[in-house]
C-alpha cells in the first residue's frame, strides 16, 4: 500500500526526530510529502494539545480550550515499513484533486476580476 498526500498516519516504531527528540512509536501524524513515488514519506509527526504560557512556553492544554493547538514535534523521512494508515486524506478532507481544481478555478475567476 502507498500513501498519499495528507493521509493519518501511526507511527510503528520510533523515529529520532533529530536535536534529542524523538517521536514515539505511536506517535500520529500526516503526509506532507511523498518521495520517489511511494519510496519514501515526508511525514509531520504530532505531539499533545498544547498552549502558551504568559512566557512564550508550550504547556499542556485540552483540545477544547481555543487557545490550544498540536504540536508540531518535527518532519521527518520514514519509509513504507514504519507506517499504519490511520485514514485516508479523502475521509477527511473529501478529495484533495476535486479540492485542489475548485481552488485553482476559483483562483483563476479572482484573477480574471482583478485584470478588468
């Protein structure tokens, strides 16, 4: 099975992120790249739901606070071998080529109403 841009992914293993962290086995995260058609993927890996102090430090937050967001732990390349889909980028986010036409055409007709 390949994987497609924005797919969920769950780690199978860990993964040395670089700079002394690292992303647990089970660490989730998306596709933000795929390489070499399939050979390997250019993953962000996800950590908690976080928020910043009155210092400018993440801290722990619930999911529901509207200050919160996920973490970013870091993008990483990992290969075929290390990944479980989670679920597809179309359940998501419907499909990416459907999405990515309606957003060019719509790109085009703003265009066109700026050039008159």
């Amino acid at each position: 099975m390949n994987f497609s841009l924005f797919d969920a992914i769950r780690l199978k293993e860990d993964i040395d992120l670089g700079d002394r962290v690292h992303a647990p086995a089970g660490t989730l995260g998306s596709v933000v790249e795929v390489l070499n058609q399939g050979e390997a993927y250019l993953v962000e890996c996800f950590g908690g739901w976080v928020k910043f102090d009155a210092e400018g430090n993440f801290v722990p937050a619930d999911w529901d606070n509207p200050e919160a967001f996920v973490e970013t732990l870091g993008v990483v390349t990992v290969y075929l071998h290390q990944l479980q889909l989670v679920k597809l980028a179309e359940e998501s986010m419907g499909n990416i080529e459907a999405i990515t036409l309606t957003a060019m055409k719509a790109k085009g007709l703003l265009e066109a109403e700026y050039q008159h």
